[in-house]
C-alpha cells in the first residue's frame, strides 16, 4: 500500500529550538554558529538526554517568550507563528544585511515531547530530528506497557490559538495517513489503562 502522508505545517511557539546555521567567508563566524547546532554538538546533546539532562538547547537557539531568536552577530529576529521556510526566509534578510556571501540552514533543532500515562517510561523526551512519527516516540519512552488502550491514545497538540486534543487508534492503519502520524514540538501523548487494570488484572 502507498501512503499519502498529511505533514500540516507546523508554525513556531515560544520556547521551541531552531537549528541556525550560517557559512560565510568569515572564520570567526563559521565556527560561533558551528557550536549553534552542528554534528558534534547534537551528539553531545543527544548524550546529555540519555543521560537525565537538558542539553537540548546545545542543538540550536530557543525562541524566547515574545517570539524572538537572539543569534549571535545577527541579534534579535521574530519568527513566532512563521512556517520553519518562513523562518529561513526572515532570517536570510537579516543576514543579508551582514554578508554578500554566505550559506543558511535553518531547521527544528529538535522535538520536545511528554510521555504520560501507560508508558513503561514515562516522561519528558526531546528526539534531536526535525521530524519524528508517533512511533518513535512511543518507542523512545520505552513503548506502552501491557494493559495499554492502544486504540484509546489522545494527542494533546499546542496551536498558535490553544490547545486541541486528539483521539488517536495506534491498531488502525490509517493513522499513517493522519496529519498527526508526525509529531510536533510541545506534543503530549497520553495513554490510558484498560478497565481489567482497575481489577487487579495484568500489570500493576
């Protein structure tokens, strides 16, 4: 079967992680945004999270709570509530200002998301991709233990207008086809127990 997949667009909250990269033909500049989110630094987050710390913030620069990224020689840019294409674009300009010529990347420099319920691990999480299926998140808390309601799992999702919960069926197929098969910064995924838990069966 070939699956159509539905990738909404995900639009940037506060505290989220954009992955900025800039190459230019200044040294000093290549190696301050090389620390920003480069190959050694995501492993060494990826190490700090494994390990029960919050190195997260080494992959990338965090948006703060009015929607700015503060980025080193560039200062101050708005992306709150813009596309991560949208973002590069806003971004490009300001760094127009400062070099002719020059290299962007910009991507999510992770997701962050929490775990909560009938997990085996349950918790908060961050997956160092910029993007991710509902799956490997499941799979990173340590998957759903056995008393788990696979079809009753709810998606709690932040939009830039609040919060919307959604209903999900981990056993039906379909979800592949699901604009919330991918996972997005700030999710939470939460799993309930059947009812032979509540009698002392199974897993307590």
């Amino acid at each position: 079967a070939v699956f159509n997949y539905q990738r909404s667009e995900y639009r940037l909250q506060s505290n989220d992680i954009l992955d900025v990269q800039i190459r230019s033909m200044n040294p000093e500049v290549n190696e301050i945004f090389g620390g920003g989110g480069g190959n050694n630094s995501q492993q060494m987050a990826q190490a700090g999270v494994q390990s029960g710390g919050d190195l997260y913030y080494m992959t990338g620069y965090s948006i703060n709570d009015s929607g700015y990224l503060d980025l080193p020689v560039i200062g101050l840019v708005n992306v709150l509530g813009q596309t991560v294409p949208e973002a590069k674009l806003t971004i490009q300009t300001k760094v127009e200002e400062y070099f002719s010529k020059y290299f962007l990347t910009v991507k999510l420099g992770g997701i962050r998301f929490s775990a909560l319920g009938d997990f085996n691990g349950p918790g908060k999480y961050v997956i160092l991709q910029n993007q991710a299926t509902i799956f490997e998140a499941i799979a990173l808390a340590g998957d759903l233990n056995m008393v788990a309601q696979r079809d009753q799992v709810s998606l709690i999702r932040q939009y830039p207008d609040g919060t919307r919960i959604h209903r999900l069926n981990l056993l039906d197929q379909s979800i592949i086809d699901s604009p919330y098969y991918f996972i997005q910064p700030n999710d939470v995924i939460y799993v309930e127990p059947m009812r032979q838990k509540s009698f002392g069966i199974g897993v307590t």
